[in-house]
C-alpha cells in the first residue's frame, strides 16, 4: 500500500474509495480502512483500533505505538452510533510535539469521520452475518441455523448420534403478566442459557419463536435435558425472591439415518410437541412412525373436509327407525358419509378429527339442512315425512345462538318443527351440563324433542335424564348383551330397569345396534319398542330411504 504525502491526500484517496464502496463488505471498504491505518505513519501515529461493548459505547483509539505518546493532549473525536451509543476515536501527539494547526486539526476530524463510516460498514456485515444465524433477544442461535446444522449433519452421515427435541415452556403468558415482560425475556434467555450448559459445540439449542425452541443434543444427553425441562430454578434478580421455577412439554425424535432433510426434523417434533400440549397426562410426547402417518391422515382431511362441503362430497344417508309392534318405519336418523373417489370413507376415520375443532359444527349444520331439503322435497311431492333426528356434537353447547340457528335452517325450508329431532350426547363438564339443559329447554320450547344418544356409553348419572328435558332416550347396543360376555345379564338387568325408569318419566326409548331377532324379543319383553340395526336395515342413500318411504304410504 502506497504513502501518501499529507493528511489532504489521505483524506482525499479514503474519500474516494469509500463513494467507490457498493456494499458493506466491499472491496474498496476494506481497503478505505487500511489506507488509513497506514497513512498516519506518515506523522507519526500508529492506529490501533480496541473494540469493547460498555453500556452501548464503542470506543475505537488512534494512538502513537510509542511511549512518547502525550494523552494529556489528545483530540477526540465523537460519532452517535444508530443502537442509541457513541463511537470515540482519540488521537494522541508526541509528547513535546507543537500543537496542531487549525488546518490539520480539520482535515483530522475529516479524516476521523470518513474512518468512522468504514468502521461502521465493516461492523454491519459482522452484525447481519451475527444475527442471520442468531435470534436478537436471547442471542442463541434461530431456526435457520437449527436447520442447516440439522442438514449439515444428515449430510454428513452424524444425525443418527442425535435427538431432536421442540420445547415449550408451562404457563409462560402467566408467568408474563406476574414478573413483567422484561423479567420474562432475561428468564427466557437464562432458561436457554441453562439448557446449552453442559452440552458440546456441535449440540444446539434455538430459539424458534415465543417461549419455543428446538434442540438437538447427543443422545447421550437426552437424559440430562430432560431432568431440566421437569423443573428448572431461573433466577432473574439479585434478590433471594426474584427466581421462578419452569417446566416445559417437548415433543421427542429419536434421529435415524433415513431421515431426509431438516423439513422432516422440524415438522415431527413440531406435531409431536403439540400432541403433548393437547394430553392432560403427558409432558412428553415421542415421535414415530405411526403417529407421523396419523398425522399425514389427519391433515388430509382437514384440509380436504372445506372442499368436501362445497363439493357436496358428504353425503347424507338415512337409517331407518322401526316400531317393534308392527315393524312399520317410524323415523331415521341421519348420518354422513364421505365418498372419496367413489369409496366411502368410515365415519369413525374423519369424525373425530373433527370432532377436536368446532370443524365437526360445520358438518353438523350441514346435515341439518340437507335432512330440511330433503323433508320440505317429501311434503312438497305429497309424501308423508318421519321424524328425523339429526346428531348435534357437544361443542355446540358453548354457541349462545344455537338454537336461533337451528330455527332459522327448518324455518328457512319450511319444515315442521315436530319432523326434527336433535341427538345430543351426554356430557360430565358441569359448565356443558348447564348448556345442555338451557338448550334441550329451549329447543322443546320451539317444538323441538331432543334425545340423548348413546346413553350409558360414557359416565351418565341419572341426574342427566332428572334434570335434562330429553324426550328420547336412546340405548346402547352394549346393553344388549354379548353371549360372550360374562357380564351379559348383568348389562341386561341395567337395561331393564333404564327402560323403566325412562317410561315411568314419560320418556320414549328406543335401541340402537339391533342385530337380531333375539334383540328384538328381549327389548319386547322389557317393554322398548323402538329400534335401529342392522337387523331392519343399514344406513341407506336419500334416494333408497326415499323408496322405502314411499312404499309405506302404499
């Protein structure tokens, strides 16, 4: 690198290469720097530029590499810094040396600022290298480093040393509003800080977003990460009661060597996390095949159930309800069915995927007013329509306007209220128990009967059919006995005595899963006489139960 003459020459070239400068880590910017370094020679001073974060202040110091250096006499020069801080550069004369001109004291402060601009360059490329990889609050690496070492390592045959762990803190939002946002962010870095202790260079931890993170440790650490995310004691202050005591849920993947890409790592911990999060019992959950496939199938449908409506592709069909005296078809029920490139998908495959969002209170209603276009089609062509009852989920019971809604549907398509039947299941929530009633109550009030499905599935007190207004009381088929089963007249003797309970209170019963005609007899014999199964027919396409219909009215 050449000398220049004077500090107007030095200014001048820095000058230059600085405007010549693209981009932060450009060549010429590099080069402005070094020029200037070496150019003080030229009077004497040797730069030597010390970096150190103090309270947001960055010092860098010009001085002479000599002892003769006079600090008393030195010139400083003050730049604001975009973070809030300052950026100081001093330089320091001879001791004995004659004071400056005003003219070279000029050209210096130039010189110093055009210096501060390429020093200032040169750390953003350092700080957007840093925070590509690192997460700005807790200064732990992101997901984006998470994932390239994940790739890093499948490439290079190690991933099967490891285990991949997604991890969410208990209770963090509480935590938020009782210590305060500040004390929440040092508690979470310290949380990560606590976690990465003890493990190796080549081991991770990332914070991926929130209260988050995503690890990747050696198996043989599993162990040791896992007895910290049971309960960690986190201190945030000096004061004896300034500390919190943290667990955390954490989906677990056991790495192999098929595993393909970082997509794969993420996505398995990420749903094995929230199957965790979503058990009352488990702190943590494990990843496996299985549960990955579960998964796979799970998004299908939800994803595909949206289209499903719109498309029409759930069809409703009818099971047919039969009078025991004279076995003349009394009602139905109506049940979904969904048909996936012309096979039938089982309802017990996408019903209770639905059955975790309010998804299953869109095929709910969507049923409902197919049965009403289907009942004002019957009376419009002459024919006399059954009572249909249509199954209404237990997440419905949370809607304030569900009964207005109801209402609207039958009224929209003219339907007599008495043709609509709504089955609801039992519930042991007492919250749901006081809207099930609210609701059977006001629904009877709009002429509306409601039934209790499957009665004694689940954990039915009788306090469920006292206080509830149902008009029907529907028996599991379990209760009908298993010729198998030693309990087999036990189960019959509870049906004997729920049968009648239920006519004693004025209520109809009726049994479903009637496969036989010994089912029938016994049911006679206890005095129910109304039924569905197998035995008189399966769940059957509109069209079909249509006939039969028809046929009656022969």
């Amino acid at each position: 690198m050449m000398m220049t003459k004077n500090i107007e020459d030095v200014v001048i070239q820095c000058g230059q290469l600085l405007m010549q400068s693209s981009a932060v880590d450009s060549k010429e910017n590099k080069e402005a720097v070094q020029i200037a370094a070496e150019s003080l020679k030229f009077c004497g001073l040797e730069m030597k530029r010390l970096d150190a974060d103090q309270q947001t202040v960055i010092q860098s110091i010009c001085f002479l590499d000599s002892e003769e250096a006079d600090p008393s006499n030195a010139m400083e020069f003050r730049y604001s810094e975009d973070h809030g801080g300052s950026a100081v550069y001093r330089v320091y004369p001879k001791v004995g040396q004659e004071k400056w001109s005003e003219r070279t004291v000029k050209w210096l402060g130039i010189f110093m600022m055009q210096l501060h601009e390429a020093n200032s360059r040169q750390n953003l490329v350092e700080d957007a290298q840093y925070y590509r990889y690192h997460d700005p609050l807790t200064k732990h690496t992101n997901l984006l480093y998470y994932s390239e070492r994940c790739d890093l390592y499948i490439k290079n045959g190690t991933i099967c040393d490891y285990t991949a762990i997604a991890v969410d803190l208990d209770d963090f939002t509480q935590l938020n509003l009782r210590i305060g946002s500040d004390n929440c962010d040092l508690v979470l870095t310290r949380f990560l800080d606590w976690l990465k202790d003890g493990l190796t260079d080549n081991e991770i931890v990332s914070r991926i977003s929130g209260d988050r993170s995503a690890l990747l440790v050696l198996k043989e650490h599993e162990d040791m990460i896992l007895e910290k995310l049971k309960h960690s004691e986190i201190r945030y202050g000096e004061n004896p009661n300034e500390k919190v005591n943290l667990s955390a849920e954490a989906g677990i993947y056991h790495l192999s060597e098929d595993v393909e890409s970082h997509h794969n790592i993420i996505q398995a911990i990420s749903s094995t996390l929230n199957t965790a999060k979503g058990s009352m019992h488990l702190q943590f959950a494990y990843y496996d095949r299985a549960s990955a496939e579960e998964l796979e199938r799970k998004k299908f449908y939800e994803s595909a159930f949206e289209q499903a409506l719109i498309n029409e592709d759930i069809h409703v069909f009818f099971q047919p309800k039969v009078s025991l005296k004279d076995y003349e078809l009394i009602g139905a029920e109506a049940l979904s069915r969904w048909i996936v490139d012309g096979k039938m998908v089982p309802p017990d495959s996408f019903i209770p995927i639905l059955e975790e969002t309010n998804r299953i209170c869109e095929l709910d209603f969507y049923v409902l007013e197919h049965v009403c276009q289907c009942i004002q089609s019957w009376i419009r062509h002459g024919v006399k329509p059954v009572k249909v009852s249509v199954n209404f989920s237990r997440r419905h019971l949370s809607d304030k306007n569900l009964v207005s809604e109801v209402i609207r549907i039958l009224d929209k398509y003219e339907v007599p209220h008495e043709y609509i039947e709504m089955e609801l299941t039992e519930t042991t929530i007492d919250a749901d128990f006081e809207a099930l009633k609210r609701v059977v109550h006001d629904l009877r009030g709009c002429g509306i009967e409601s039934s209790v499905d499957d009665f004694g599935m689940g954990y039915s007190s009788l306090s469920l059919i006292r206080d509830v207004p149902f008009k029907v009381l529907k028996i599991d088929k379990s209760f009908l006995g298993d010729k198998n089963a030693e309990s087999e007249e036990r189960q019959r003797s509870m049906m004997k005595h729920v049968i009648s309970m239920a006519n004693d209170m004025g209520m109809e019963c009726i049994a479903e899963g009637v496969e036989s005609m010994e089912h029938v007899q016994l049911l006679k014999e206890n005095k129910c006489y109304m039924a569905q199964g197998f035995l008189f027919n399966k769940p059957i396409p509109q069209e079909e139960f249509e006939d039969i219909l028809s046929q009656q009215l022969k």
